[in-house]
C-alpha cells in the first residue's frame, strides 16, 4: 500500500507541476464578483482573454501562483486517492471484471479518504491562486488561520470530499474500463499507447461529471473570512444556478477539460510507467 501512494503521490508531484498554470486560470474564471482578483470578471474575459491579462498584469510567474501548495496537496490528496485504488479494490474483491459501479465505489472511496487528507493545501492553492501579488504559503497559513481558526483549512470540505468521490470513481473507473476494452480489441499497442488512450478517455467523462462540484468547491474556498455569502454545498450551487442558470455550473468548463485530459493522461501514464520501480505490477 505504502509502496502504491509512494508511486502515485511522484506521478502527481511530476504532472502538477506542468499543468498548474491551467489550473489557475480556471480558478480566475470561477472565482466571480467582489471575490475576483482586482474585481475583475475574468468569466467575461474568456480563457484566452484571461491568459493574456494575467501575463501582462502580474507576469508569466503568476501562471503558478499557489504551486508549493500545489505540491503539497499531489502528494497528500492525489497520492491517496491514486495510490489507494489499489489496495481497496483487493480489500473488496473487485476485479477487471467486475460491475463498473463497483469500481467506481472502490474509486470514490479512495476520493474520499484522499480529499480529507488534501483538504487544508486544496484551501491554501485556490487562494494563492486568486489573490493579487505574491503571498508564500506560510504568509496564507497564518492569515488564514488568524482570521478563522483550524476549520478554515476544512473549508469546502462537504464539496470537496463530493468532488473528489465523483472524480475518482470517474476516472479509475472508466481508466479501468477503457483499459480493458483497447486490449480485448487490439486496435491499439499494449503498455504505453494504451494506458494513454484510456487515461485520455477518463480525462473527457471526468470533466463532465466533475466541473459542477469543481465550480461549487472552488466559490466556497475562496470564499472572504467571516462571509455569509453560502451557508453550504446546497446553497452555493442553488445561488449559482439561480443568478447563471444551470450552464453557471459548468463556468471554466473548457480550461478544466483541457487541464484533466493533460493531468489525468500524465498522472496515470507516468503512475503505470514508474510502478516497476516501485515494485508494483502494472
């Protein structure tokens, strides 16, 4: 098991590191209104729009903002929830052939327990990641923790710990899946090509299932200490709804499918690929 997280948690360290400036700007894209850096309505400005402002404005280093914390969260939330499939897929007799739910269950569980971990870095990167200037991570700790105590580092923790279930199960699953299926059919060589086809597959249906609860997530971390703009889960994505409509859950959509099929197809590519070292079997 140790082995496993160890192999997962240097795979998402790797990939991270390349994809976060992704990540940031569909953070700028979500984050909207008064709580927008600068005030500015990046939503308006379009991904493209955003990149080119960003780069101007702060400088091409603004595009990894919050990677420290980024890095930490790979290697406590990611290593879990990667690492852990594994083992619990054995612990509940799932195999290559079993039911998808049931993979999906054994993924999402691995989510859960990885989300509970990472919570705290997944709270301190999406405000790096929206705030003006520069600020360490230590800087963003202790303001945080100043303003609200220890559960300021668990805020967002009821979306956070949906999202990561429904993206786990999502993407081990279906990685599974698809696995199998580009084997049985031969289209495509073995090893490399087809952990890539599958991880590519699991990226698409991921960005589909997850961007609401990613949206939701992302509103309530960032949300300023002391605000009652969303009492919880529920309320946020109804407000949200309410003020957008349903698509309002789907804002940064485009930057989170082009950072999950990039991040997904590397973390699980790179994770098949580094597990002999490891010791692990593919």
């Amino acid at each position: 098991m140790l082995l496993s997280v160890g192999a997962a948690g240097s795979a998402a360290v790797i990939t991270v590191t390349g994809i976060h400036p992704i990540d940031v700007v569909k953070t700028r894209l979500q984050v909207a209104g008064k709580d927008a850096v600068g005030g500015r309505d990046y939503k308006s400005l379009g991904a493209f729009g955003s990149v080119k402002v960003i780069a101007k404005e702060e400088g091409v280093s603004a595009f990894w903002k919050g990677i420290n914390a980024a890095w930490m969260r790979e290697a406590s939330y990611t290593s879990l929830r990667l690492g852990l499939y594994s083992p619990i897929k054995s612990a509940m007799g799932v195999t290559n052939d079993s039911h998808f739910l049931l993979k999906f269950v054994a993924g999402s569980s691995a989510g859960a327990l990885g989300s509970l971990v990472g919570n705290p870095f997944d709270v301190l990167k999406t405000r790096l990641m929206s705030m003006e200037g520069t600020a360490s991570i230590t800087a963003a700790s202790k303001d945080l923790f100043q303003s609200e105590g220890a559960k300021g580092f668990y805020r967002g923790l009821q979306a956070n710990i949906m999202r990561a279930m429904v993206l786990n199960g999502t993407k081990m699953a279906v990685f599974d899946t698809a696995k199998q299926r580009v084997t049985e059919s031969g289209l495509v060589p073995a090893g490399l090509a087809t952990s890539f086809v599958s991880a590519f597959t699991a990226g698409f249906f991921m960005a589909i299932t997850v961007t609401p609860f990613d949206m939701i997530r992302t509103r309530l971390m960032n949300q300023p200490p002391g605000a009652k703009i969303y009492t919880g889960f529920v309320d946020c994505g109804v407000k949200i709804v309410r003020a957008n409509g349903p698509m309002g859950l789907y804002s940064g959509f485009f930057p989170i499918w082009a950072r999950f099929a990039p991040t997904t197809t590397l973390q699980l590519v790179i994770f098949e690929q580094i597990k002999p070292i490891f010791g692990l079997d593919h």
